[in-house]
C-alpha cells in the first residue's frame, strides 16, 4: 500500500492544484485544505519513504511466517536481515533530518555517527553483532 502510495505521487499532487479540485466539496473544507497542504509537503513525503523502508523488511519476515511452514531458519535469518536493513534505515533517517532542517551538526558522517550515540545510544544505528560472533558495529 505505502510502494503503491509513493507510485501515485505525481497524480496525487497534480488532483489537488488542479482546477477541478477546487469545485471538490471537500476541498472547501478543513480537512481538504489539510489534504492539499500534505500532499505537497516535500517532509510528509520523505517520511511515506522512510516507513517504506523501515517496513519493508519487516512485511517479509511477516509473509514468511503466515505460510506456515517450518521456516525457523529462514525466519532467523529474515529476522537478522530486517534488523540490518532497520539500522541502515535509521541512519538514513539521521541523515535526512539533518539535511532537510539544515542542521550542521558534524562535519563528516563518523563525528555525526559519534554524536548520534552519544545523544541517543547505539540502537539508533548499530548491529549488536557480539551474538552473531563478532563485534558490535555501526551500520
């Protein structure tokens, strides 16, 4: 639903500055003028990215699992995979909000990662790869 949303972007925006939308009942009313101002948020957007990414990965294990099958391996491997492909979505997050509010808050990537654990911890953006026999680290 969320690929499918990002799909019809162009359409989306073009319906709600077009002349037709505004002979749209709804379009006269609060919820409408909200609808309209949302579509054209370039930050409502790169957020409908960010879950896309967030949950794709979670969407597969999910698949996996309602086939019923005995999928215990494979799960743990999916699982480890979401886990991974999360951690690269947080720290493309980061990096997102720090490029789009104009934010300077390191001047390479490694002093931002720096100060994004020491702000936040490391779960924003590390693999505790300590269980999987090898030392925890930053994606």
């Amino acid at each position: 639903m969320v690929s499918w949303f990002l799909e019809v972007k162009r359409q989306l925006r073009n319906m709600v500055i077009s002349e037709e939308w505004g002979e749209v009942p709804v379009a006269k009313t609060e919820e409408g003028r909200r609808i309209r101002r949302l579509l054209l948020d370039d930050a409502f957007w790169g957020s409908v990215g960010l879950v896309l990414k967030l949950m794709t990965a979670v969407y597969e294990v999910l698949r996996a699992v309602d086939t019923r099958a005995h999928l215990m391996g494979r799960i743990y491997g999916l699982m480890l995979n979401a886990t991974m492909k999360t951690n690269e979505a947080a720290e493309w997050a980061a990096t997102y909000f720090v490029k789009k509010t104009g934010l300077l808050l390191a001047k390479d990537k490694a002093s931002f990662l720096a100060k994004w654990e020491r702000e936040f911890g490391r779960q924003g953006g590390a693999v505790d790869r300590h269980r999987f026999g090898g030392e925890r680290e930053a994606l």
